[in-house]
C-alpha cells in the first residue's frame, strides 16, 4: 500500500510539518506502508511524476496554506496540467463499457489500470486567520481535484491562527489532528468508495456526502443544495432550534 503526500506550502513550513506528522502516524500505524521521499525535478519531470505517483497511490494527503478564501494555485495548477482522462475513474469505465460491448469507437482507447483502484484523500488546511470566513473554498477546491478519480475523502480539518513560519508545533491539538488524520487514512486505505468511512470532523447541518457547510440556497425548487459535491436536500429545523438539512 501508499500513500502520496503533497504539500503545497514553503519548504519547512507550516503544512510540510502537518504532513509529516500526519505521515509519520500513518507509518507507525501500518509498519509496510511506502511514503516515498521527495524530489526536485523540472517543470516537465514534475507533472510526469505526479501523474505517475497519483495513479500509484492507495491514499493521497495534501496540507496547504490558504490565502484569501483559496489555496495557492501550483498543486491546483499541476492537477490542471494532469487532468482530463488521465485520472478520469468515469472514463476508464466508460472505456470498459464500450469494449466490452464492442464499440468499434472504443476500441484504441486506452487508459492506466491503476486509475480504477480504490483510493482515499485527507485534507488538511493552515492560516493565520481567526475567522472561518478566510477559509471558504480551500477544501471545496481539494475535493475538486480528487474527484475525478473517485477519491472517497474520509478526513479533513483546518488549522487556524498560525501564521508564524513553522510555528505549528506549538500547536499541539493541530499536530495530533493531523497524527489523526494518519492513522484515518490508514484504517480506510483498501476499501471500495461505498465501504470506506469518513472518520474527520462533522457537526449535525453537514452535508452528509462531503462533510461540508458550504450550501447554497435553490429558490426555485425550495430546496437547498452543497456547492461542493452536488447534493441536494431540506432544510430543517431540529427540536432543539439547531439547523442541519436532509
């Protein structure tokens, strides 16, 4: 089994350090685990690589910073440049469909076998800020880049007020979540997108697929739906006033 580690932060930096915890656990979790170390290469050795350790990998974890609402944009950049069919979990099948059915317009297309293996994502996200505003589409954005894959992601968490370089350590409760977050990706890594569980943080107004608050109001039908994975469901008021959907 692997996992893939991508950060996304300065070199020693916040989020290199939660994934090297998050790393660490995981390892000390399950002994035959392959972390592979990490390289500098060129523009071109570095998609070429990343699209190969992608389709490699039983688990990905990616720890970024965010900046105004949003991660930075080169793993957002690099998933671009890799994109398309190459990791497409829904093209692959529909190959499979097609040749199995004989569909002469199939018939040359091919793609990795490693793109239909079951994979699982963790997230983690750092800032300085204090208000969860500044945080708005950083994990929307991770789960836009694994879904193309179906990535079932089964642990997430934001970090706030950190702004120091490499401070994070003195933040001992956001060093054991991403420790956490190791061994959750260590439990699920193996098992089919339906079976595999998600162990992060979630409250009761959740969307129950992406464990997300990111909602948007649809008029039209009185319903409500998640920006992030496209669910769509109820408001509803629970008997002790809180909010949650269904």
């Amino acid at each position: 089994m692997h996992i893939l580690g991508l950060t996304n932060g300065s070199l020693q930096g916040n989020s290199e350090i939660l994934l090297k915890a998050a790393l660490t656990a995981a390892q000390e979790e399950d002994s035959s685990l392959t972390i592979s170390p990490g390289t500098t290469t060129t523009q071109h050795q570095t998609i070429e690589r990343l699209l190969n350790a992608i389709l490699a990998a039983d688990a990905i974890i990616i720890s970024t910073p965010t900046y105004s609402h949003q991660l930075p944009g080169v793993i957002k950049a690099l998933f671009d440049r890799i994109g398309g069919p190459y990791v497409d979990a829904s093209f692959a099948e529909l190959v499979c469909q097609g040749q199995a059915a004989g569909d002469p317009k199939f018939a040359s297309m091919k793609f990795d076998p490693r793109l239909q293996k079951p994979r699982v994502a963790g997230f983690m996200v750092i800032g300085g800020s204090g208000t969860p505003d500044q945080f708005t589409m950083a994990l929307p954005s991770l789960h836009a880049l694994v879904y193309p894959m179906h990535a079932k992601v089964v642990s997430q968490s934001i970090g706030q007020r950190v702004a120091a370089r490499g401070a994070i350590p003195l933040q001992p409760e956001l060093m054991e979540r991403a420790r956490q977050l190791g061994r959750n990706i260590v439990s699920q890594m193996g098992k089919h997108f339906d079976d595999a569980q998600y162990l992060g943080f979630k409250d009761e107004s959740s969307c129950p697929n992406c464990h997300l608050n990111k909602i948007e109001l649809l008029r039209n039908n009185k319903s409500i739906g998640c920006i992030t994975c496209g669910t769509r469901g109820k408001i509803v008021i629970f008997l002790n006033q809180e909010i949650g959907f269904r």
